[in-house]
C-alpha cells in the first residue's frame, strides 16, 4: 500500500500512482497540521506533488531516493532548487 494515512502523519511508500492522488488531498485538506513521510518513496506522481505542494504539510523525513531528494524536495521545502547552469558556447 503506496499510502499509510495516520491521524497527523502520512507515510509515502514506493511508487504513489493517480490512484492514491484523491485519497491523499483529501486528507491533506481534512488533517490539521499534516505531516508526510517521504523515507520510503520512490516515486510521486505529479498529482500527488501537486495536492503536497498546495496543501504544503510538513515533511518529517526525506526522501532516500537520488531523484526526489535533489529536485523534488527543494520545491516541497520552498526553494526553487538547485541553480541552474547556463550553457557556455562552444
């Protein structure tokens, strides 16, 4: 089960497909104070990046993944993310 849904905390695990998308919002919108886990996650989809980012709930832990660690979590945190480099010409 991609979504572990406690009284404060939601624990991410796995692949979080569309499926689990509407069943997350609405407990992000119903939960005061949310937190979510994101340790175990290794893939959100967008839907579900999207309910987090509105809802903007606490992460209480990281996620191990290379992926949603280095871009997708400095956009739940409020950073733009790394910088980006420009090309220098040939």
């Amino acid at each position: 089960m991609p979504l572990e849904l406690g009284d404060t905390t939601a624990t991410l695990i796995g692949v979080v497909t569309v499926d689990e998308v509407e069943e997350l919002a609405t407990w992000l919108r119903v939960t005061a104070k949310p937190r979510v886990n994101l340790r175990k996650c290794n893939h959100l989809h967008t839907g579900a990046f999207q309910a987090i980012l509105h809802f903007r709930p606490k992460v209480s832990a990281a996620p191990t993944d290379v992926f949603l660690a280095g871009l997708v979590l400095p956009l739940l945190m409020g950073s733009g993310g790394p910088p980006i480099r420009e090309r220098s010409e040939p």
